[in-house]
C-alpha cells in the first residue's frame, strides 16, 4: 500500500513514493501518457477495498449574533453520505512464445504490447470520466456529464454549475474540474498498490479461436480507479456547445456562441479557487475554436505556458485546457 500523508497527490508523486521495481510504478507512467485526465488529476486512497465513502454537505451550520450573558442555539449542518464504487478495467495480454523468441529485445517487444493494452483501457476509462452512468452500466462510473446534467438557478444545486451555450445540435461541453482535497478526486482501492495489478506468466498453455492449444507469453494487467467528489461549486460544465456554429469563428458569417461571457460565468461560480487544480476539458473542435481565439491581439484571457522539453499548454483564464478525443460533438441538450 501507497500513501503520501494521506492527502491528494498526483500519479507522478503516488509512483515516485514507490518501489520503483513494482508493477505500478512501471505503468503509472503509461497511464499518463494514454490519457489526460490521469496526467492531470490527483488521486488518493479510498477508505475501502471496492470504493470511497465521502460526504456532500446538504445544509450549512447557523451562527448567530449574541450579547454577553445570552445563550445561541446548538449549530447543526446537514450531510448526505455518498459512496462511490471503483471500477475494475483488464487487458489480457498473450503472446505466442515462438514468436516472442524472433525478437533479439523481447522485454521491449513485449512492454509495446502492454502498452497497447493499458492504451485501450484508459480510452474506456476515459470515457467513463466523462460520460460514465452506474445506472445504465453498474460496471461503470458517474462521469461529470451524468453528474452535471441539468441546469438550475439554486446555488445549493449541482445544476449552479451548468451553464448553457444555447446551443441545440452538434453539441459538445467544456468541463472544468477542481482536483485536489475537498474537491474532485481520482481514488484507487484501500490497501492496494495505486489500484494496479499486474500478473505475469511467461510460459501459459492457452487456446486460439479454434479451441486450438499452443503456449504463449501471458501478462494480466488490472486497474481499479473511481472518481469521488466532496464539493460540487468546484467544478462544472458550459454545456450545449454548438460545434459546427464554432467552426464559423472569425469568418464573416460567425454564429458561434460568446465562449468568453461563459467561462467567467463559471469560473466565478467556483466557491474556492485557491488550494486546487483546476483543469478545462475540451474536445478538439473547441480545442482549435480556442487556438484560434487566442491568436488575437487584445486576448489576454488565453495565454500558452512555456515547457521545458514539451509543446507549451493552452491557459484559459490561468487554467490549462487539455484536450480529449473521448469528449463528444454529438451530445444531448441540456436543460
């Protein structure tokens, strides 16, 4: 079992706290790699072997004014337990070893079939973040589309945190999520190693399609991740999103949607916004609708923030946009 003070860390801090022989330290790396949100986010251990139990508050504390000699009444805040379960994502890797014997650096061949494998379950996973729904799936999670749904006036609403773009067709979202203690966090199973595991047998009988035996080189890899959240005001989502009204930005016939008046719409909508990772999740046409915005002369809320070693990132509002090939164009509206 990994911990780091048991506070929210990122995947690079959870895999330099391990043994850098282990298994999870190895693929930690790769999950980076395959997906934003991994690279991105923080995660922490959760308070059980399947899932993590957290608290939404429901109602504040009162407090009131009082004079000396006088008495105020008792305190009391409502909370709501909420227990997010972890999903369990497997690759099966098996390799005819006739074949593995053909190449001279069979450790790299093999560590290339891995990473496809672990490529292929973090696009699942991936999805899954944004548009995951355990009552259609009970395999999977609640992504931020199942959480951030609906649309309401009422702070105390996780709908405060939608806003809408007006579009009706072709629609996509912005996500905006605060990772970090207190907020929105990636969780892997109580006692496990970072919720990764990874089984190797070099010499395994297997069948082909056909029922057929022949032996192969075999490597099980499982990976048991959940999102919790424990404050919904430090995320949300600008939803319907007309991308084909966005390709239009800048030409003469321009009907797309005033990105801007609702990015700071949100953004001042978040209840803290200090102490916290905020990151903005786009798909690629709103990913280039905003390269394009931000080549304008006079457009200080989009900025490109050098990297030593790596293609600079776009910043909206000081916040990084990362780019998902998961996040739809053909999203429902919401209301």
């Amino acid at each position: 079992m990994t911990t780091i003070n048991g506070a929210a860390v990122s995947w690079a801090d959870l895999k330099n706290a391990m043994n850098a022989d282990g298994s999870a330290a190895k693929i930690i790396p790769i999950l980076e790699e395959s997906c934003p949100v991994v690279q991105s986010s923080t995660v922490i251990e959760g308070s059980a072997n399947n899932g993590n139990q957290t608290t939404l508050q429901a109602t504040k504390g009162t407090a009131s004014k009082r004079s000396y000699n006088e008495g105020v009444a008792k305190s009391k805040k409502t909370d709501i337990p909420v227990f997010d379960m972890a999903c369990m994502y497997e690759a099966n890797v098996e390799t005819d070893i006739r074949l593995l014997e053909k190449y001279p650096q069979q450790a790299n061949y093999m560590l290339g079939q891995e990473k496809a494998a672990i490529a292929a379950m973090t696009e699942d996973f991936e999805n899954d973040i944004f548009y995951g729904n355990q009552k259609t799936s009970i395999l999977s999670i609640d992504g931020l589309a199942t959480r951030y749904n609906s649309i309401s006036s009422t702070k105390t609403n996780k709908g405060y945190q939608v806003i809408s773009a007006g579009g009706s067709t072709n629609l996509s979202s912005m996500y905006l999520v605060g990772w970090g203690d207190g907020g929105f966090n990636l969780f892997y199973p109580m006692g496990s190693q970072a919720g990764i595991d990874r089984i190797v047998n070099p010499n395994q009988r297997v069948t082909d399609s056909a029922d057929k035996p022949f032996y192969a080189y075999c490597v099980n890899i499982n990976w048991q991740v959940g999102l919790t959240v424990q404050n919904y005001r430090l995320g949300g989502r600008i939803a319907n999103i007309d991308t084909a009204a966005l390709l239009t930005y800048g030409t003469d016939s321009d009907t797309s949607a005033d990105l801007f008046a609702k990015v700071f719409t949100l953004k001042n909508r978040m209840q803290f916004k200090a102490g916290y990772k905020f990151v903005w999740y786009v798909n690629e046409v709103v990913y280039t609708a905003l390269e394009r915005m931000a080549k304008g002369t006079f457009n200080v809320n989009l900025t490109w923030a050098e990297n030593i070693g790596a293609a600079p990132t776009l910043m909206l509002n000081g916040w990084p946009v990362m780019l998902s090939d998961k996040i739809s164009s053909a999203e429902t509206v919401v209301s």
